[in-house]
C-alpha cells in the first residue's frame, strides 16, 4: 500500500471541539460551577471592603483625611489618630524585611543553585514548615524565649556598640519594635524564600549554561545572569512578604508592647494597625470607637491589597518572561 493511501484521521478545529463539547451538559455545568466559585471569591473580597467602608463613616465623616497623620487615640474624649499605628506598622515591617530578606535570598539560591538533590526536599520542606506554625506560638516562644534574650543581650550589645544612634537608645524591656521586627522576619522568611525558589528556578537553564561556558564561576553566573534576569520576580516575593508581616496580628500584639505613640527608638513599645484592632475591638461601645477601628481595618485592607496585587504581577510577568524565553 502507498503511503498516500494511508487514512489519516483529521482533526476538527479548536473551534468545532469547543462546541461539541459545550453540548455535554455535564461539562458546562462544571464549566459555569467554577466559573460561579472564582466570582464568588471577587465578591466577597468586594463586599469586606463595602462593609469596612460602612462601618467607618462615621469617623471619617468626623474626621477625614486628617486621621491619617494625627497622633491622639484617647477613647473618652473621642479624639482618634492612625498615625502611631501606621508607624508601628511601617518600621516593624522594615525592621523584619532588613532581616528575613537576605537570609531568605541566601536560603533560595542554596536550594535552587547549590543544593544536592537528596537535601533539596527536605531542606525547602523544613523551610516551608516554619509557615505552618501558628502565630500564638510565635507570640508564646516571643515572650518565654525571645524578649527575656533581647532584654538581657541583644539591646544591651546594641547600646554599648551603636548607641550614638537614636534608634539604640533609651531602656532595655524586651518588648518592643525590634523584638517585634525580630519575629515577623522569623515568620515572613518562609514565604519570601519558597516564592524566591520558585522565581530562580524558573530561569531559563540556557542563561547558566552560557555563562558557566564562558568561564564564569557559579557565583559569578548566579549574580550576573540568574539574579538580574529574576529581579522583578525576587521583587514581588519581597512584597509578599511585606504584605505578610503588615498583616501580622497574634505574634507581633504580644512582643511590640502595645503603646500608641511615636519614637525613633527602635526599643520603645509601640502598636500597630492589626494590634489595635484585636485588642480594643472587644472594648469598644462608641459607635466613634467602632467607626475609627474600622477605618484602621480599611486602611491595612487597602494597603495589603495593593501590595498583593503588585506582588502577583511582578511574578507573574517573570513567569511569562521565562516561558516565552524557553519558547
């Protein structure tokens, strides 16, 4: 038999497959099922937003924008200011990134780039197990272990060595931004090293192998071919965690010391957005107190939102980035 007169079977167009199967009741079902779950998600993101705006009318109908930037939390005078929050938010936040960063960075290139493969497993398993803990444990181990380790040692080291400076100053308590920073990067490292793994490997491996045929050492064709190729993404893995550590309400209410005010010392007690709200939540009759709590909440919900959504991205384009490279 020729070759010509070999049936072949032909094969419909994308077009015609789509619509035979969209008669198969049973897939478009599935099909608008979990289409009607996605949506679901959406909504409800949506409506938490509505709600939180809602319920904080009242204060910012009394106060408006100036409630960002002053400082007074008095609930018997009814005088209420985000700021203290913001602040203890933002510098324990950057105090764990100045910290879970680098290791997390070192942690990610060691299990993508040098690790043997019978470690690799185990290894980002361990990694990813610290996320696993609850963070009431984190706060318990904090106060046990970790403040009495940074009254007795750490903040009296760092004031005999760097105690020129106004963030090393003042009187050792244990509790405070520093002792909160130190657990937040405990328990952002696992996320920004797993989503850091991810990114570098997901480098083409035609970038390494060029660079190693050129003569470059491995470290040199990790800090110049795989790390600037995946800076975008190491970029969002950083976000995420900041999101994280934003976010962070058990752990960090229990070290931080819980003062509403303002200090450059990186020793003093201080209160952020997510602790105020779990820790006066409860007490609040005011409908101004309820009102400025959930004005709080709207302003962390934003914010960790937007930084998600940049995040994902970020990610997302190096994903792409990579996969149209290897295509």
């Amino acid at each position: 038999m020729s070759q010509s007169s070999v049936p072949t079977a032909s094969v419909p167009p994308a077009s015609l497959r789509h619509s035979r199967a969209e008669r198969n009741w049973g897939d478009a079902a599935f099909r608008y099922v979990t289409a009607g779950f996605a949506a679901l998600l959406i909504a409800v993101l949506l409506l938490m937003g509505y709600e939180m705006w809602l319920s904080s009318l009242p204060s910012i109908k009394e106060f408006g924008l100036p409630f960002i930037w002053s400082q007074d939390w008095d609930p018997v005078r009814d005088e209420f200011g985000a700021l203290p929050f913001i602040y203890g938010t933002l510098v324990s936040s950057l105090v764990a990134l100045s910290m879970a960063v680098p290791v997390s960075f070192g942690v990610a290139i060691f299990l993508s780039e040098m690790a043997p493969k019978w470690l690799r497993q185990p290894l980002s398993f361990l990694v990813e197990l610290l996320a696993a803990v609850p963070s009431v444990v984190y706060g318990l181990w904090g106060i046990f272990a970790l403040a009495p380790w940074m009254r007795e040692t750490v903040e009296p080291g760092l004031r005999d060595t760097l105690g020129f400076l106004p963030f090393f100053q003042g009187p050792n308590q244990g509790y405070g931004l520093l002792t909160g920073g130190v657990v937040l990067a405990i328990m952002i490292t696992p996320t920004i090293s797993s989503v850091s793994r991810e990114v570098l490997r997901a480098v083409p491996q035609t970038l390494r192998e060029a660079a190693l045929a050129l003569g470059a050492t491995r470290w040199e064709t990790i800090s110049f071919a795989v790390m600037p190729v995946a800076k975008s993404g190491l970029t969002g893995a950083v976000i995420l965690g900041l999101g994280r550590a934003l976010g962070e309400t058990m752990a960090i209410t229990m070290l931080i010391g819980n003062r509403p005010e303002i200090s450059v010392s990186l020793f003093a007690p201080a209160y952020t957005m997510a602790s105020v709200i779990a820790n006066e939540f409860t007490e609040a009759t005011a409908e101004l107190h309820l009102g400025a709590l959930a004005e709080i909440g709207l302003l962390l919900f934003v914010v960790t939102l937007l930084l998600n959504v940049v995040a994902t991205l970020l990610v997302w384009k190096t994903s792409q980035g990579h996969a149209r490279g290897a295509a």
